[in-house]
C-alpha cells in the first residue's frame, strides 16, 4: 500500500512536469524555436516527460525509506527483484503517458489549469485510493485503459503479492503496452496541435 501512496507522487510529477515543461518553453520564449527546429517536437517533450517521472520515484523512496526507519515498517518484499523492474516500468510507461497531455498543453495558456483536476481523478480511477473493485463499474473500462493502473497492481503484486510471478509480469507488460499506445497517440495529437497553433499564431502566448 506504500507503494501505491508513493506512485501517486509520480503521476503527480509527470503531470505538473508535462506542462510546466511547455509553459517555461513558452515563458523563456524558445517554445517557437523547438516547433521551427528539424527535431520532431515528441521527441524533445518525451524526455522531459520521462526525466518528471524518474524524479517522482523519489516520493516512492522517501515513503519506503521513512516507512521503515521512523516507524519501524518492516521492508518485506514479496517479489525482491521483479520490484526493482516493476518500478522503472512503471516510471517509463508513466511518462509515455505523460506525453499526452504535455501535447494538448501546447496550446493552452496555462497548462496548471488543466492540469490540477486530472490529479486526483487518476488516483482514484487507477487504485491508488482505493481498490478499483469498489468503484462503479462504468468506471472499470477507464480504469483498464490507464497505465498507472496496471503499473500500480505491478508494484502492489511485487510488494504483496502472492508466488505467482505473471501476477506481476502480466500487468507490467499491461502497462508498457499502454504506455507506448499513448505515446503513440500523443505524436499523432502533437502533429494537429502544431499545425493549429501555427496557423493560429498562439506557440508564444503566455
């Protein structure tokens, strides 16, 4: 459960980093310069992307570490080294995700505002909170088709999970697929989003 508290500081890294990533652009005024630049511009977000995310882990590992030495929380892992996978697949397929809404906050003026309701929404959809099982089942497709919630049952599977290992490895390979599918889509968003902004005039609105 620590675990899944800790991935809600990930998500909440990639998000706030996906957009504060494009507003700075536009703030020092090179967001312009990288859309003109022969560079694909999803290739200059991903790695901004993917470095919120990695810096995110450190809410896991700070919630880890003072677990256990303030309040004496044993560190009793079910699956040692499928968690030490688990998490760099989770961070990865997170900020593939993250990708996304870093595409549509091109055009926004002040990517916080939309940033701010998608936290806890996700939090909540992907398990984070509580178990998906209690959440409405309209809900359930939602949820399935979020990475953060298969990465969140990888890292709950490796914790506390039971002796079968596809318990982890299944929702890992889960997650990566969706990660990239959402990569996927953030390039083919990003390719409009340019076009419309150009033809606008609006990249350097801050």
């Amino acid at each position: 459960m620590r675990a899944l508290r800790a991935e809600m500081g990930i998500w909440s890294s990639v998000l706030f980093g996906s957009g504060g990533a494009v507003q700075n652009q536009r703030r020092l005024g090179t967001l312009e310069t990288l859309v003109a630049s022969p560079t694909p511009l999803a290739l200059v977000l991903l790695p901004i992307t993917l470095a919120t995310a990695v810096i995110g882990t450190y809410a896991m590992g700070a919630t880890v570490l003072w677990g256990a030495l303030l309040f004496d929380v044993p560190l009793d892992f079910a699956h040692p080294l499928l968690f030490l996978v688990a998490v760099p697949v989770c961070v990865l397929s997170l900020g593939m995700m993250g990708l996304l809404p870093a595409a549509t906050f091109v055009l926004l003026r002040n990517a916080n505002a939309l940033a701010n309701p998608l936290d806890a929404p996700v939090w909540l959809l992907s398990g984070m909170l509580v178990p998906v099982t209690v959440l409405p089942q309209w809900t359930l497709p939602v949820s399935w088709a979020l990475p953060t919630t298969w990465g969140a049952r990888a890292v709950h599977a490796a914790t506390s999970g039971g002796a079968d290992r596809a318990e982890v490895l299944v929702p890992m390979a889960a997650a990566l697929a969706l990660g990239a599918l959402y990569a996927l889509l953030a390039v083919l968003v990003l390719g409009r989003v340019e076009r419309r902004a150009r033809a606008a005039a609006t990249l350097s609105l801050a």
